[in-house]
C-alpha cells in the first residue's frame, strides 16, 4: 500500500506541475496554456501528491518474515537454558 501511494504521489506531483507550467503560460501547446484555473489546479495537484508521500511515509509498515523468525527464536529458551535437558 505505501508503494502506491508513494507512486500516486509522485504522479500527482509532476502532473501539477505540468498543469501549473502550462497555466502560466511557460509550457506551451495545449488548450490548458495560459488558463490560470489550470496553474491553480497544478498547485492543488502537486500539493495532495506531496500529502500522499508524506502520509505514505508515516505509515508503519509490517515487518519482514526473516525479522519475525528471528525475533521468535531469541524469545525461546533453548533446551540448555530451560533446564529441560535430559542426560540419561
């Protein structure tokens, strides 16, 4: 999940500033040129695709299965150290 959202994100952000370009008339070529609607909407864009990251980013993650195990066996007594150990 925080993959996408990081890659939504970053979507987000380069098409606002694209739509940004564009509506300030630097990026010329489309209908959207010159439209100050569009450098606005650019901005709003690029400011949820950076809120996306930064929630993405806050976000805690599940932790690898090889850390897990890892964690499992040093919570376990081994036989040496439970006593249990039989000699016969």
């Amino acid at each position: 999940m925080k993959v996408i959202l990081i890659i939504v994100g970053v979507l987000l952000i380069l098409t606002g500033i694209v739509w940004f370009l564009q509506g300030i008339n630097v990026l010329p070529g489309s209908f959207m040129t010159g439209q100050i609607e569009y450098a606005v909407a650019g901005i709003v864009a690029a400011i949820i695709g950076a809120g996306l990251i930064a929630y993405s980013r806050r976000q805690r993650g599940a932790p690898p299965i090889e850390l897990e195990k890892a964690q499992d066996a040093e919570s376990e007594p081994t036989e040496a150290e439970s006593g249990n150990r039989f000699d016969g």
